[in-house]
C-alpha cells in the first residue's frame, strides 16, 4: 500500500509540473464554460436597427421611445429618406427597418387601427423570424397600455416584408456557413499534416537539401490541396443551385476569386501549424478542433456576433470564417459586388499576408 502511495504521489509531481497539462485540465473547461455560456444562445440582442419616421408625431415617436429602451435592438439612426435602407442592409450595418408612415397617429387615434412597415433582413431567417416578433410584442404591449379604459378598441398592424429570402428558406444561411467550414476545416487539416509528415518519414532532409527555397516548398505543398478546395466550392455551389434551388445572385467570378483567397488563408494557416508542431496526431488534432469550435462559435453562422459580450465580439474579427462568410453572403444572397465587400477582402487578404510570412519564418532549413 506505501508503494503505491509513492506511486500516486509521484504521478501527482508530474502533473502539477507541467503547465500544458494544468492548462488542459483546469483551463480548457473554465474557458469552454465561458465561451458556450455567452456564445451559445437563441436569443438576439443588440440587433442593430433603423427607423424611417415620416409621421413625426407623438405616437410614432412614444413607439419609437419603447423600442429604443428594449435591450433587443440599437437604433443605428433614425432617417428620413427610404432610399437610405437598401444602403444599410448591402452595407450589412443593420438586420431590421421600421418604417411609420405620413398619418401613422392620425389613424391610430380616429380610427383605431394604424400600420406600420418592418423590412428585414432575411438572409438569415431565424433572426428575422425572432425580431419580429419582439417587435411585434413591444407594439402589441404599448396598443394595450394606450386602449385601457378606452371604448374604441386600438391596433397597430405590422405590414413586413422580409428582403433576400421571402420564403424564409433556411438554405441562404446555412450554405455560405458550410462552405465556410468545409473550407476552413479540409484546407487546414490537409496541409497541417503536409510538413510534418515528411518530418515523421525522413524525407524532410531531402527537401532541405535540395535547390528548393523553403518558400517554394510552402507553395509546392499547397498548391494541390488549392485545386482540391475549389473542386469543393464548385460541388457545393452546384448542390446549391440545382438541388436546393438556391441560385447566386451574384457576380460567380467574384465568389470563386473570394473563395480562392480564403482557401489561401486556410492553407497558410495549415502550413503554420505544421511547421510548429512536431506529430501528425497533434497537427490533425490542432486543426480540427482548434479551428471547428471557433468557426462554429465566431463567424455568425450559428450564433449572432452581436449576442456575445464585447471582448468576444473582437475575438471573432481574428476569425477568417466571419469575413469570409459575410463576403459569401453578399455575393451569393444579396447580389452585391466588390465596392461593397472590399473591407472584408482586405482583411482576408491582411490576413493570409500575416500568416504567409510568419510561416515563411518559421520554417526552418535545419533539422534539430
């Protein structure tokens, strides 16, 4: 029984000296409890909106006041003109447009049953279906405040148009999402292993050693999985269109070019990873669940960006899936062209640069 103390106790030594394993046991869950606490949720907060009042009178503007003090939406400004909401939705600044319109309290008070217009964005159909109805529920609350004791029965009519995607399909969310993730997923867990493979099986001496430059066989090792990724987009984009009849809206040169620089920044990213590590196992696992739970988490696929507390919000902007799945949106959804997607493109493009020449760096022309 003592032996097997001092065995204990020695594993026990062994733990609590390495800070790898520390991290693993203690750090892991209190950050995978953090993320998916705030990350994971249905609810939609802090939805970004605009308000189009042509009426300019108490009752639009006591509407106005109750969806201002919801914790659901954020007027991003209060405009006057129509033609300024179509701006907003390309530009992806806001997700919803209220719209009262010239006698809005005029027919409220004298005839009991006024509209009002919401515009949503719904390329992504849940939360448009979601922001609805919290609107919806304020608009409801403040008719029955206003008609207590009142003998005229009072109703306010929302009249909404849903932008992008009228029959609420759930393929133009989930579509540019899986193209993101397929993307990012093959791309990264392919060349990850590309290096340290010929590291495992020898064969990297042969590659040092030969007129090769390391930044020539950075490229050789990417370049087949670039071929292989865009056969990928090109299946993807096919099953779309022909299977859940979801065509592209936009310029299909412009998709493929964006996807192409995505892939590339995927593939630095793997080629990174690969020269680091040291086993294929750890390069495969580095990959797959290093970048699975941030794709999923932090590129607004499956949850609203906007939802997260602020310092995960600036996590997601290090996250190329969010750009290059709001870059898919645009073009694919929406229709838009490059003068309204180019900051996203030069962040992707900023971005593949970085980790090309910390790769470029990091490789080293001497085995240790």
């Amino acid at each position: 029984m003592k032996q097997l103390f001092v065995f204990v106790r020695k594993e026990f030594y062994h733990v609590l000296r390495d800070p790898k394993t520390l991290l693993i046991l203690f750090g892991m869950p209190i950050m995978q409890v953090l993320i998916f606490g705030f990350a994971l949720t249905n609810e939609v907060k802090n939805a970004r909106i605009v308000i189009v009042d042509h009426a300019q009178d108490h009752i639009s503007r006591e509407v106005i006041t109750r969806i201002e003090s919801s914790e659901y939406f954020i007027i991003e400004t209060a405009s006057q003109f129509s033609d300024e909401i179509e701006s907003s939705f390309q530009k992806g600044k806001v997700k919803m447009a209220v719209v009262f319109p010239a006698g809005f309290g005029h027919d409220f008070h004298h005839e009991g049953n006024a509209s009002m217009q919401l515009i949503l964005d719904a390329s992504d159909p849940n939360t448009a279906n979601t922001l609805t109805n919290y609107l919806s529920s304020i608009v409801q609350s403040y008719v029955s405040e206003r008609g207590e004791g009142s003998a005229m029965p009072y109703r306010i009519t929302p009249e909404i148009r849903m932008l992008y995607n009228p029959q609420l399909k759930g393929a133009p969310n989930f579509v540019p999402g899986v193209i993101a993730l397929v993307l990012m997923l093959v791309s990264v867990m392919m060349t990850a292993v590309s290096i340290v493979r010929e590291k495992e099986t020898g064969t990297m001496e042969v590659l040092l050693v030969s007129p090769f430059k390391p930044v020539y066989i950075i490229i050789a090792k990417a370049i087949p999985y670039l071929i292989l990724s865009l056969i990928n987009v090109c299946s993807i984009l096919l099953l779309s269109v022909f299977v859940l009849d979801l065509p592209i809206q936009g310029n299909l040169f412009l998709l493929m070019a964006e996807s192409t620089l995505f892939i590339i920044s995927c593939l630095t990213l793997g080629i990174l990873i690969s020269i680091r590590t040291q086993s294929q196992q750890v390069a495969m696992l580095i990959s797959l669940m290093g970048m699975l739970l941030p794709t999923l988490l932090f590129s607004g696929f499956m949850f609203p960006i906007e939802n997260m507390p602020l310092p995960l919000q600036i996590v997601s902007n290090i996250i190329p899936a969010k750009w290059f799945y709001i870059i898919v949106k645009s073009i694919m959804i929406k229709g838009l062209g490059f003068s309204l997607i180019w900051k996203e493109t030069l962040v992707l493009a900023g971005m593949t640069f970085v980790l090309f020449a910390i790769s470029l760096k990091s490789f080293k022309i001497r085995l240790a």
